[in-house]
C-alpha cells in the first residue's frame, strides 16, 4: 500500500497540510517512508522521534506545538501501514486473496481516468463496482490475470 495519495489524504484528514512541503522535503511522501524516518520506526524512543522528526516538521519558535499529537498520531498510522505490508510481503496472500484499494487511490484513480476518457462518461451503470475493481487491482498487484466472467463485471450502482 505504499501511496503517496493515501498519505497525503491522511495528512489532510489529520489537517497536517500545512506541513506537506516539510514531509516532501525528508523524503516522507508514503505512510512506510515515514515509518522508518528514525531508526525505531516503533516511536517507542520518544527522545529519537523528537529529535528527528519533531524538530525537522516544526517550528523552531514553538508555535506549532498543537500539532506534535497529530504527528504522532500520523507516525503510529504509518507504522502500522509499513508493518502490514512488510507481513504481506514475507508472507503473501493466496492467489485468491482480493487485494482492496485504499479508498483515496480509488478516488484519485477514478478521477484520472474521467480525465482520460473522451465521449464516454464514466458515471451511474459505466462506474466499475468496488469489487470488480479490487479484483483488477489484485491482477497488477499480484502479476496474475485470471478470466473475469460477464456477470462478475457488475456495476457500481449493481453493488449498492
């Protein structure tokens, strides 16, 4: 799940935007390289967390205090992401397991396919349900293509 759309979602939701161009600039554009932006991508070593990414975020003045919960919070998050997927990586999934899209790349995917398409509305019975789409999604992911019979080829509007 290594998405510089899902992390940069998160960051808005946490209202941490302001802060964007300081995570661009550390090379934290993904939930799994802002884990590991100390050594002890745990955040157990608070000592190492503040120094080495409080104090390249923040202000050096203190006025941006109120955001170090919310940073730590968006760090565990990550945390969380980067464990996750090195577990999937040492221990993959069946051939059959679906692999979900995060809902931010779904948006911002669908959104980028609308921009490519031309005299084809992509919207109401023509919009991919979220099952037909995770089953592609697991395709490239896996490296696998597997037949995807008519009836499986539903419609969002079918889903709901």
């Amino acid at each position: 799940m290594s998405s510089k759309v899902a992390f940069t979602a998160a960051l808005r939701d946490m209202e941490l935007s302001i802060l964007a161009a300081k995570f661009d600039e550390n090379g934290w554009g993904t939930f799994e390289d802002f884990a590991f932006s100390t050594s002890d991508p745990s955040g157990r070593d608070t000592d190492m967390f503040e120094k080495q990414v409080l104090a390249e975020l923040l202000a050096a003045d203190g006025s941006q205090k109120k955001l170090i919960p919310k940073i730590r919070r968006l760090y565990a998050q990550a945390y969380v992401h980067a464990t996750a997927l090195m577990t999937e990586e040492a221990i993959p999934k069946g051939i059959d397991e679906r692999v979900s899209m995060h809902p931010a790349d779904r948006a911002q995917r669908t959104e980028d396919l609308r921009a490519r398409l031309f005299g084809f509305t992509l919207a109401g019975p023509n919009m991919p349900s979220t099952t037909l789409t995770d089953k592609f999604a697991t395709m490239l992911k896996k490296g696998i293509v597997k037949y995807v019979s008519w009836d499986e080829c539903t419609s969002h509007e079918q889903e709901l």
